[in-house]
C-alpha cells in the first residue's frame, strides 16, 4: 500500500470506474473501488435485468429496488416539469440496467474532440482501446474490431427480428437507406441492426466483463453501499475522499482520487468538494477551492416518438424478445454534421424506462438527435451528499436542434406511411399521433409539440467538459485532470466534450479502458 494509503481510489463502479479500477489492479496498483450503491457478485443480479428486454425488469419492483437511484428528476426541455431521470446504481452502474446496445459513434465524434484541443483522443488513439473492449462475435477479425475482450458483440439475427424491427428495416430501405450490416465500422451509415452487448440471450454489464473476474486479485477491493460525499483536498491537492457507509463517515487516502461516479454524482461530488462556479457555491456556504464550469454544458439525445398499434400478429412474441434490433442513423442534409440523426425501432415502446409503455401491442418508431447543439446544467441544492442535484436538460434550446428535430420527425413519418409499416400497424397511425399530425405541416406548431412531448435517450454527458486547459467550458485536461487540483481526475461520460453521435455505455467503456492505459 502507498505511505499515503492506497495507491488510487476510484468512486464509482460503473461503465468507466470498474474497468479503469480493474487495469490499474492489473498492473499492480494497491486500488479502491467505492460504490454508492450495493456491489455484489455476478450469480447474484435479479435475473430479471438479464433479460435481452428491460420491460422484464420494469414490471417486476423487486428487480428495480436499490438497482436505480430514487428522487432524481429532470426536465427535458424549459417546456416541460421535472420528471424522472433514471440512471444505474450498484456495481455495474447503469451497464446493468440499460438497453445494452454497444454502439460507437462515428469517427467524426473524436476528430472534433481533438479539434476542440482534446489530445490523445482523436480516431486513432481510441479505435485501438474499442477493439480491446469487444469481443464481437460477427466482425472481430476485423481491423477496427477486436476478439476475446471483455465485453461480447452480438447483433440478433434478422430471422429472430421484432414486427417492428423487420418495418422500420422494409420502410427504411425502400426509402433509399443503404443497408450497413457493421454498424462499428467506420464510415458505417445507413440502416443496421444493434449491436448488443449480451451473450446466449443475456446482459453482460461491466460487473460481469470485469469485476467479477478481477476480485481474487488481493491489490483491488471493492466497497458498496459507500456514498462519497466530497474529496479531501489538503493544499492544491487531492489526498483521499470522505465516505458515508455504515451510517458513519471515514475518511479514505489515496495518491490519486478518480472520479467515475457519472454524469450527474460526478459534479455534485466535485461542487461539494469546492471545486465548480463560485457564485452557486458560496450561495451553499461551499468554500470555493477552483471556480470551474462543472455541471454547465449538460447533454443527452433529444428524441421523439411516432407510437404504432400493432396488429394482433405482430404483437406476437415473449416479454424477454428484444425490445429493439435495428438503427437507421443518417444525415439530415446539406452541411449537417455525419450522421446528425437517427431512426430506431421499438418493438414494445420502452423508451427512457420512466415512460415506458410495455403493454402488447405498443411498437413505436423514434427518431433522435445524434449530435446536439443545446445544453444544459446541473446544479447542486444542498451540501447533504444524500440529495440529489436539479437538472435541467434544455434540449431544444437551440434553433438548429428545433430544425432538424422537424426534419427527423417528418421523415419518420414517411417511413411509418410506407406499405412495411401499414403491414405491422392496426389502423392508420394519425389516428395513434393525432397532436403530432394536427402540427406537423406548421413549423412553429411542430417546434411547440416537440417541445413539450420530446424525451431523452439516458444518454447524459458532458457535465465536467474535457478541452484544452484554456478552453471555455473546460473542467479536465486531455488526461481528464481536474484544472488546479493535482492527484484529481474524472473519467467518466461527465467528461465528453459532447454527447457522442450513439449511445454512451460503449464510448463510456473505452474512456475507462484508455485512461487506464495512461494513468502512472
């Protein structure tokens, strides 16, 4: 162990800290792994969040009890009232409770990072830490891909696909979407099925990729049910972290303290430590240690939804079948970022979990932003480490976001007028959509029913911004150091410059394994 205790302490066991905690173990570092929520071995998960479909879950409360955190709200746009924000809890973080698509973004993401002063981060710096990542069972003699990583790559096969998947997958290449059967290749674009992380039918979170094959190690351990309240800062530096469990609080050393308690306990941890906007922090009696933008510049995917009533027929099916297979991501015109949109099937609408409507019969198809331009904040209402922060998302406060929202919504109401769609639905869907129809030729009108209805995808970043040192918004240095603390880094989506143009568990994962692969 380190004079000054451990030799790093990593806070939270989710998509970035397990992995990082993980490799550092590896290389012989003395590591502390500190969850907020309960940690506990693979064999026992609820089997219920095995499920190749969250609705198994979402009907059952004992599989939701102590695996979500309770009272955290946000409201997604300045239109709407604060509603429930879920994110993971326990070992594996949100990895054991998502939808399990392991997607990456475009290349584009990262070349504009480094663009933004983000070096080390461009496409190939991170393209190689993917590949360690996977274990893709369809492509991972590829170059770009790997095989025997810790995470499987399964894409369900087309014969196994929902009503919906095989409508939106018809509807999408009669429109003249290419069919991109790698969805992780580079330049890939066009209609794909998901890419999921799962084995034989069922979920592998980064509690099973990783820790559970790393807790014999005798340097790494691993402590639930420990609420970090801020990080000890003696100096200009960080040297441990205070820790409420067992309803006492200790106090924990460490030569590095790493952050990756995610997008929304990340800042509120750092802003209870002193470290955030001065002014929000005085107004709590917080002493101010680095007045730095955390919590400013927050993003998810804006997303909408087009419901389908099924058919009897294509209603069919078991409630552990996939609740979504296929992807269409694609450009929304002249000058728009690479992939800026995208289309998703859902075989049961079981959207953000929160508005999750699993009964049979309810398909949807969804368009979401990929890549946006609105922000934002989190900001924290108490010093209690018990409370939770506000959020509010802002999405849509952009024009641009509102522009190409209309854009995506309009052709995803072409797609659901075609005769794959008409095959799977009963009835005309304007019966099913009739606000969103009544507003659809009218742009203002569309802005407003976009505004009030649009949900997010629990895709969350960007609160703790990577850039160059002297960048505005900055919070981490390309090596995710935290600015004027030494000893103090974040890793975890809480960093993104932007939110990535896919879902984030996967880029989530990378980030964990990169800095793991930089860190002393």
């Amino acid at each position: 162990m380190a004079s000054n205790g451990w030799d790093l302490i990593v806070v939270g066991a989710g998509s970035a800290g397990a992995p990082l905690a993980v490799r550092q173990a590896e290389k012989g570092k003395r590591v502390l792994l500190l969850e907020a929520g309960p940690d506990y071995r693979s064999a026992q998960m609820h089997e219920a969040w095995r499920s190749p479909n969250p609705a198994a879950a979402l009907a059952d409360p004992a599989a939701i009890e102590g695996m979500l955190w309770t009272g955290l709200d946000s409201s997604r746009t300045d239109a709407q009232q604060p509603a429930p924000y879920w994110r993971g809890r326990g070992a594996g973080g949100s990895s054991s409770v998502n939808g399990q698509i392991a997607i990456r973004p475009p290349m584009e993401d990262f070349t504009d990072w480094a663009a933004l002063g983000c070096d080390g981060w461009s496409p190939g710096d991170v393209l190689p830490h993917f590949a360690r990542v996977e274990d893709d069972e369809d492509f991972g003699d590829a170059p770009h891909h790997g095989r025997g990583g810790p995470t499987p790559i399964h894409r369900t096969p087309q014969d196994r696909w929902g009503s919906v998947d095989t409508a939106l997958f018809s509807s999408a290449r009669a429109a003249g979407f290419e069919w991109a059967p790698d969805v992780n290749a580079p330049g890939a674009t066009g209609v794909s099925p998901y890419p999921i992380n799962s084995r034989d039918g069922r979920r592998v979170s980064v509690n099973d990729a990783y820790l559970e094959h790393a807790r014999d190690l005798e340097n790494l351990t691993v402590r639930g049910d420990a609420l970090v309240d801020r990080v000890v800062l003696e100096g200009g530096r960080a040297t441990g972290v205070r820790v409420v469990t067992g309803g006492t609080t200790v106090t924990e050393h460490a030569d590095t303290v790493v952050l990756s308690a995610g997008v929304v306990h990340t800042p509120g941890i750092l802003m209870r430590s002193g470290i955030g906007p001065a002014r929000r922090l005085e107004s709590l009696g917080i002493g101010v240690r680095q007045d730095l933008p955390v919590g400013q510049g927050m993003q998810d995917h804006p997303m909408a939804l087009l419901s389908l009533p099924l058919t009897p027929a294509a209603s069919v099916g078991t409630p552990n079948d996939r609740h979504t297979n296929v992807c269409v991501r694609w450009t929304s015109g002249a000058g728009a970022p690479v992939n800026d949109l995208m289309f998703v099937s859902m075989n049961q609408n079981v959207l953000a979990m929160a508005a999750a409507d699993t009964g049979a019969g309810a398909g949807a198809y969804g368009v979401w932003l990929n890549q946006a331009r609105s922000r934002g904040e989190l900001t924290l209402t108490s010093t209690d480490p018990a409370q939770q922060p506000r959020i509010r998302q802002r999405m849509l406060s952009d024009e641009h976001d509102l522009a190409r929202m209309r854009d995506g919504i309009r052709a995803l109401v072409d797609l659901a007028r075609r005769p794959a769609t008409a095959a799977v639905t009963e009835g005309a869907v304007e019966h099913a959509n009739a606000a969103l129809f009544a507003a659809l030729d009218d742009d203002r009108a569309l802005d407003a029913h976009l505004l009030a209805t649009v949900g997010d995808a629990q895709h969350g970043t960007s609160t703790c911004r990577m850039g160059h040192p002297d960048g505005d918004g900055t919070v981490v240095d390309p090596a995710c150091r935290v600015l004027g603390v030494e000893g103090l880094r974040v890793v975890d989506a809480s960093v993104f410059p932007s939110v990535p143009r896919a879902n984030t568990n996967l880029v989530t994962i990378m980030a964990g394994e990169l800095m793991a692969s930089r860190l002393d």
